[in-house]
C-alpha cells in the first residue's frame, strides 16, 4: 500500500486534532486555528488508501528557525512507512533552519542520530484552579498594544510569530492577562478550553513574584477544573511556583535543536506555548 505525503487543509487540522487527542495529547479545542495560522505550509498528513493514517507539523517560523511538533501516526499504522516519510517531509521543508522538538524521553536517541541536540527538559504540571485576588496590575491583553507583546515575546521564543500569537489569543475560550505598570509590560499569559480542563500557556515573565501573579488570575479563569502547565525545568523559580501550588508532574519532553539552543531568556519563561509549536 502506497503512502502519499500531502499539505494538510484547515478543515484537515481536526483530523490532526483527534489523532493527538487519541494519543492523550489534549490539545485545546480550537489550537487547530491558531496552528494553521502560524504555517499553513507546514501542515502535512499521510495517506494510504485515502485514509488519513498519521500527521506532523514543521512551521517555518523565519528563514532561520523552525519547529517540529503534531507527530502522529496512527495505532495501526505504526511500523509502516507513513512514520519515516513524514519525518523526512517535515526536515526537507526545513532545510536550512534551526530546528526545535519536544520530543519523547525514550526517543532521545534516534533524534541525536537525526543530528539533534538536547536542549533541557520541559515538563508538563497538572492542579486544578481556585480562586485567588487579582492584582491590579494586571488587565486583558487586548488592553495592551499587540507590538509591545511581540517584543515581549522575541525575549522567549527565537523568532516573529505574531500572526501566530494574534490567533491564539482570539481563539474561543481563551483568557488572555498582560502584567502592566506605568505603561510597561512586564509579563503575559493565556488560559484555554482543552479536550479535559484548561491549558496555561504561554506565561512570560519578568520574575517569579508577576508570574506567580498571573499564574493566579488565570487560574481564577477556570476555577475547579483541572488545569495544565509546561514549564522548562531549568527555570527553578518555574518549579517553585509548581510546588507552592501543588502541581503535579503527568510528563517530561526533551527540547532538542537541530543545530543549537537559542539565545532565549529562560528565566522569563514560566510556561512554554505548546509541546506542538514550541
């Protein structure tokens, strides 16, 4: 049976959708938008005998930097070609760019001999919300200008996104909070609907007193429902407002660069975007 690798469509990113919520993923309900926004090249999925048998997403943030996520290849599926093909897929439209991965630990390995590089552990917390008293500086980010959260954001992440960013803070049932004194920002987050609870993410700060801060005006957002955190475990002051709120640990990626770790400010980042687009 022959594969055929494709550019995937919009209304295709639900299939990419269900296939890593099968795999207990939990994507959020609507990432799907927000994702395609960012590449819609970058979307591919396999194919055989017209079935929809796996998926992967390589987005070419800028000529220089890219990232690999939404690797999936159905149960009944894995062992035959679809897996490998979409792999090679996603490198050759990548060609040329930094690579990023959140990849699975057991897999180290067989990135190291794609040439990855082991970056630093994220990990994935789970609690569930309360209720907390908001500071008062902290307002809606659609109070904020967009361009001082795109230069926020290029202190966290290695390249533009703000199409990307502009969809995912409009997605439905998404809360997104901006830290704000004096006409400065100091820090931002998003809370969104996902298949069971709620995700954090991203949460960029300037320290762990405003982080802990908007931590708790998000999570006011979805009181009693089970809410998740992915957060680098280099970032120590990260981990230590994971323990103060008694978050559980459910698993651990490994960040892996194809050529090397960007220069990125770490200590800023309290809670990664996605696992799928970095």
């Amino acid at each position: 049976m022959a594969c055929i690798i494709r550019n995937m469509t919009l209304p295709e990113m639900e299939i990419a959708i269900y296939l890593a919520y099968k795999e207990g993923w939990n994507p959020g309900t609507t990432d799907g938008l927000a994702f395609y926004e960012a590449d819609p090249k970058g979307f591919f999925i396999a194919e055989i005998d017209s079935e929809v048998v796996g998926c992967i997403s390589a987005v070419k943030y800028s000529d220089d930097y890219g990232f690999i996520g939404f690797y999936v290849v159905d149960g009944s599926h894995r062992g035959s070609s679809a897996g490998t093909q979409l792999a090679l897929v996603a490198l050759k439209y990548l060609e040329g760019c930094n690579i990023g991965i959140d990849g699975v630990l057991s897999r180290v390995n067989n990135y190291e001999r794609l040439n990855f590089k082991f970056a630093y552990k994220n990990a994935r917390f789970e609690t569930v919300g309360s209720k907390y008293n908001i500071d008062k500086r902290i307002f809606p980010l659609a109070t904020v200008s967009p361009e001082l959260i795109y230069e926020y954001d290029l202190q966290c992440f290695p390249a533009p996104r703000k199409s990307f960013l502009k969809a995912w803070f409009s997605m439905p049932e998404t809360y997104s909070l901006a830290y704000v004194e004096d006409g400065n920002i100091y820090g931002y987050g998003a809370i969104r609907k996902c298949r069971t609870g709620y995700k954090i993410g991203p949460l960029f700060a300037d320290k762990r007193e405003i982080a802990e801060s908007l931590y708790k005006a998000l999570a006011t957002k979805a009181v009693d429902e089970l809410i998740y955190l992915d957060i680098p475990t280099i970032n120590t002051e990260a981990l230590e407002i994971a323990t103060k709120y008694d978050m559980k640990m459910v698993f651990e990626t490994a960040r892996m660069y194809s050529s090397h770790t960007p220069d990125i400010r770490i200590d800023k980042i309290f809670g990664i975007t996605s696992f799928e687009l970095g």
